[in-house]
C-alpha cells in the first residue's frame, strides 16, 4: 500500500494574493492535512473516510480525488493497473486551508508513485491546478505549490517550474485557528472588486517585489513590516465572525501579524517566539473558535507532500 499525506497551506500570505503559499506543520506532530491511501485492486474502487468525510459528497463522482483517479487513468496512465484509493479527509471544507488542493495532490502524487509514470515537478503542478480550479472556480496555485513541495512558495503560471522557494525565519511561529464554520470560496472571491486603480496595482507589485527579496537576504523584520493586505482582507473580513477583533486584539499579545488564510474563515499570526504564539492560541480558544473548531501552533512544512507508514 501506498501512503500519501499532503499538508494544509495558508494561501495568499498576506501579502501576496494568488501568488504566495505556505504549507503548515503543527509543532506537536499532528497531521494538519490529507492522507491518501492507494492498493492493487481486481477493480477500481473509491471510498473516502476521516472526521470530515461526511461533508464531501456520497457520490464517487462528484469526489475530486475520485474525479483525479478517473483523469489519471484516462490521460496520463491507461495501462495503470486497478487499484483502490481511500481518501481519508482529514481537513475540513471551505477552511482556507487548502483543503481542495490537499485531496487533489496527495491522489495525483500516490497515483505517479503507484503507477510510475515520473511526471516532472511542472507537469505534476499544472495537472493538480486544473482540478483544484475545479472548486475556486479558476487555476490558483498559491495552495497546491506549498502543498505540494513545502516551505513558502512564489508561484504563478508565469514563475519557472511554477515555484520558487522563499527563505523564511526559523524563529517564526504561526497560529492557524479555524473558527468551526465553512466560508464558500466562490463567496469570498465574489466580494473582490473586479478592477484596481493604477495606484493600487503598483503598491501590490512593489510591495510583494520589496517583500520576497527582502525575505531572500534574510532582511525577515523588514519583511514582517511589508505584510498588509489591502487587495482581500478589507473585502472579505465582514464575512468572518470574530476576526475584526482579533485583529486588534492579537497584537497585543505578541502576534506581528494577522491575517485571513487563503479565502478564510481561518485566520494566521506570525510571532517572533513560542510563548507569543502561546499568548495567541489562548486568546483564539477562548474568543474565535467554536466547538466545531481548532487552532494549532505551527512551524512551515519543508517536506510537502511525502509518503507516510500506515502508523502515522
């Protein structure tokens, strides 16, 4: 059997809407992201389990790792023999983290592994946007790059090989907190403004330019200072209960920055120290969580996705 887990992302980054991904490990070991699970079969077979299985459709075919199985078969391996693929949902839908692309990669990247078809870096990227798109409705790649390789990712359809490694602080720590509700991601791109002013489009470019070399040389305060998201944040915010608060309120207790996680409704900090980003959680646990959901701490993910034993 074959074992793939591909991480939760935070989209967006603050700073880099649509371009900047990064791929989340929570410091107490939990498996923050999908796992998909592949094995010879006399038939194809589809079954999806995990805590948050019961939100994807009952139909196979309206399952996108399903639907990359299908693909698969169809265009890139038609000699592949049958197998049975489990996807075992283990981040929940409409998270902003990245929970599409998670499904989407860790199949396309256990079906390359099982059938051997050694598709390059570039090929495997375009064929997981393709079907990501078919969820945020367009081919981002700020989620399923990190998802993919790990670490902070600049990509874009115009980056080469569609990725390029950003250095990042090994002091940072990042609080992601799920509220415990879903935010539809056509939604949260349906509140955008559909144009940008000339002086809003050169601030964007100057400030992700200024931000990415800046983290390039290791100038990581000077970067921190550049994190504001004035193309998203301001539109999308009213959409998530709680986060106007914790806006103010977390930087008070450590937090450098706050921001929305891809579409929302999770939200991320960066602190500078554990007992900041601990500062953090509490607050978050007790003022923007609900029942339904969860914080961690968390450092970057520099493996991606990777195959995993059946006892992780």
């Amino acid at each position: 059997m074959i074992s793939i887990y591909a991480p939760a992302s935070i989209g967006n980054f603050c700073v880099g809407f649509d371009s900047l991904g990064a791929a989340l490990a929570p410091i107490d070991g939990t498996l923050l992201g999908d796992v998909v699970h592949l094995e010879h079969a006399d038939n194809d077979a589809f079954f999806c389990v995990g805590p948050y299985a019961e939100k994807l459709p009952k139909s196979a075919q309206e399952n996108l790792a399903y639907q990359c199985l299908v693909h698969f078969r169809e265009h890139v391996a038609s000699d592949m023999p049958s197998v049975s693929l489990t996807l075992e949902k283990r981040l929940p839908i409409g998270s902003g983290l990245g929970s599409s692309a998670c499904s989407v990669v860790a199949t396309f990247t256990a079906l390359n592994e099982f059938a051997q078809t050694k598709l390059s870096q570039e090929a495997l990227i375009e064929l997981m946007a393709d079907f990501e798109g078919k969820v945020s409705g367009a081919r981002h790649y700020d989620n399923i790059t990190p998802c993919y390789l790990g670490g902070l990712q600049l990509t874009s359809h115009l980056v080469p090989n569609k990725a390029i490694s950003v250095p990042v602080s090994e002091d940072w720590h990042y609080v992601a907190a799920f509220p415990g509700f879903a935010l539809n991601t056509a939604k949260a791109r349906g509140v955008l403004p559909v144009s940008l002013s000339n002086h809003d489009a050169v601030e964007f470019a100057q400030r992700l330019a200024s931000y990415c070399l800046l983290m390039q040389v290791g100038r990581f305060d000077e970067a921190l200072e550049l994190m504001e998201d004035k193309l998203a944040e301001p539109y999308r915010q009213s959409l998530i209960a709680g986060f106007s608060e914790a806006k103010s309120a977390l930087p008070k207790l450590g937090a450098e920055i706050v921001s929305i996680s891809g579409a929302g409704p999770t939200l991320f900090t960066i602190c500078k120290s554990l007992a900041a980003a601990e500062h953090c959680q509490q607050w978050l646990e007790k003022n923007y969580i609900n029942a339904h959901g969860f914080s961690h701490i968390c450092k970057l993910d520099n493996r991606g996705t990777r195959a995993i034993s059946l006892g992780v």
